[in-house]
C-alpha cells in the first residue's frame, strides 16, 4: 500500500512539472505594429498610429518585410 502511494506521488509531481512546462512554452511572442512613411530626408511623412498586434509566425513575415521605396518615399513596419 505505501508503495503504491508513492507511485502516486511520483507520477502527479511528474504530471505537474510536464503541465508547468507546456504552459511556459505555449506563450506567444507578440508585438504592437504600425506602418510608417519617410520622406527622401528621413523624416516622418505618415504614420497610421493605429498599431495592432502581431504574433508568432505573423509578426516574424513583418519584421522580415524589407522597407518600400515609390518616388522617393519609404513605407515601413515599426514594431514595439
């Protein structure tokens, strides 16, 4: 009977250290984004100042995302 007990204890200390360490890895990496234009000088044109959220496999395709250059204007994602 005590053996048994102390199965128990072992297992549900394993239950929860493998529960603990699911929850810790299952957090999303999320940052605010917004769309900013530069003029030919650097300096703001527009920006949207309406950031929205961006996680995980999303926020990484906008980060990557080179700056687009038309007639001298920069558009860009700036993320916080």
């Amino acid at each position: 009977m005590i053996k048994r007990l102390d199965i128990m204890k072992k297992l549900s200390i394993i239950s929860a250290i493998l529960l603990g360490m699911f929850v810790f890895t299952s957090c999303e990496n999320c940052q605010s984004c917004r769309q900013v234009t530069y003029d030919e000088e650097g300096s703001v044109y527009s920006d949207s100042n309406t950031p929205q959220e961006y996680c995980d496999d999303e926020l990484t395709t906008i980060e990557e995302e080179e700056p687009v250059e038309v007639g001298g204007m920069s558009n860009e994602w700036v993320c916080e």
